[in-house]
C-alpha cells in the first residue's frame, strides 16, 4: 500500500468510526456471523448500541456454512462475517455480496480438555488412544476443516504415525455444527478431548477445562472476511458496521478477545499482518 492509498484508507475508516459512535447510526442492522465471534460481537453491540441509541444490532451466530446456507434460502441480512474465506467465496458465487469480503481478524487452535482429564491426554499423540471420545465441528464447519487439515499434517510428521489422522477420526464420537457446541460438551465432560479455537476459551469456561497447544507446524491460523450484503435492508448501517469492525476500534475489541489483529489497523484488509 502507498503512503497515500493509507492515508485515504485510513481517513475512510476515521470517518466511518466517527459516525458509528457520534450518534447517527439508526435501524436495525442485522448481522450473520460465525459462532467463534459471538463475545466480541457482543461487546462491539453494547458499544455502538450505547453511542447510537437509535440503532439496534441483531445478531444470528453458528456455523459459517449453515449461516451461508440460510442466507441462499432467503434469509434477510445485512452483513456476513465467516470464519473462514470458503465460505464467503460461496456466498460470492450465490451473488450474496458484491466481493471476497475483507479479513478482519485470525484465529488459532487448540485441543481442550476436561480440567480432570479422565483420559490421561498429555500429548497430542494421545489423541490416538483407543477408547478416546473426542468431539469436534463437522468437516464443512471452518473449525473441523481446519482440524482435518492440522490433523493431516501431523500424519505427515516423523513425531507421529502415518495413519494418526486416521486413528484420531475413529475416536469422533461427536461433530458439531459449530464451535460454541465442541466447548460445551468437552466443558461439561461429555468428551475426553476437542479442538476450538484459542479464543473460545473465555471467563466461563477456562476453570471447567485444560488446553494441549498445537505447535505452529500443525496449527492453521483461520481467517475472518467480512461483507455487506448485496440485499442489505440498512445498507449505510451495514457499511458502517464493517467500517467499525476494520477500524481501531473494532480491532482493539477483537485483539481483547484474543484474536490476531493487525496492530494499527486502519480499514486495510490485514495483509501481511501475519
């Protein structure tokens, strides 16, 4: 990016901050997004609801391909925010929104377990085991393709064995249509062991559970894009809401929620931030 395309972006983003916390946002503005988001989400609602009070922010959260599937049914939106670019890039083929959509913010994963951990896991190697009851998101959800894919290149490592993958599926006793649904069943102990992401474990749930990191090597940083809708009922209110979630302050919500931000972000799409 040239010193003057920033400086215009970041000019637009100002701009944008400035009407959606000086009290000219109004409506309702609708938005559909991934199940991971749904703490910052919120967070981001209370703020901009608090410094437009004529504005109201409705919220679906689940997984990012039934979010998709829903809108290609009919259902009325404003903004889509997935936790992965599949399946905005099918919400683009099905004419949902005018382009890619722009990422937003990143996210990690990690193998949670229950705080007593009955199944003894210490490694990821344990996952393994016979017997293990592990629960995980559906294939088609981002957080289970993600883990497939962490789980294939594993596979692959000479630390592991060459049908891991294989032997860990085996152990699925569960997959989920969203993360928010992984977290709960490992918390209340329903399973030996699951894969989320780093940021799902909150205040509410990190004393019921204990965490086994994937290193780097494995892991799969996921990417959020976010996109008005072309339907869009409150189009000003659903650019705003982009704007304001690529924005400083948008991103300084998602960074205290753990996610991977690009530091000073301006309105950029966070390339090269990682």
């Amino acid at each position: 990016m040239t010193s003057a395309t920033a400086t215009t972006a970041g000019a637009s983003s100002a701009a944008a901050t400035t009407s959606a916390t000086s009290g000219t946002l109004t409506g309702e503005v609708v938005i559909y997004a991934a199940a991971s988001l749904t703490d910052p989400f919120n967070q981001i609602k209370a703020d901009l609801e608090k410094a437009n009070p004529g504005l109201k922010i409705t919220y679906s959260f689940g997984g990012s391909n039934t979010l998709r599937t829903q809108l290609e049914q009919g259902a009325k939106a404003d903004v889509f925010a997935s936790a992965n670019q599949t399946e905005m890039d099918n919400a683009l083929k099905s004419s949902l929104v005018a382009d890619k959509g722009q990422v937003f913010a990143r996210n990690r994963l990690v193998v949670i377990l229950p705080r007593n951990n009955p199944a003894k896991i210490t490694k990821l190697q344990d996952l393994a085991n016979p017997g293990i009851k592990i629960v995980t998101a559906a294939k088609d959800v981002p957080v289970g393709g993600y883990t497939l894919t962490a789980l294939d290149k594993m596979s692959k490592d000479a630390t592991f064995t060459p049908d891991f993958s294989t032997k860990v599926q085996a152990n699925f006793v569960s997959q989920e249509s969203n993360v928010k649904q992984v977290v709960a069943k490992v918390q209340l102990g329903e399973a030996d062991a699951g894969v989320c992401y780093l940021t799902d474990i909150s205040a509410s749930v990190k004393n019921d559970i204990s965490t086994l990191e994937i290193p780097d090597q494995f892991n799969t940083l996921a990417s959020y894009p976010i996109s008005a809708l072309k339907g869009a009922s409150n189009s000003a209110g659903a650019a705003a809401f982009v704007k304001y979630i690529l924005g400083s302050k948008g991103q300084d919500t998602l960074k205290s929620f753990g996610f991977i931000t690009s530091a000073g972000s301006t309105g950029s799409t966070l390339n090269g931030a990682l």
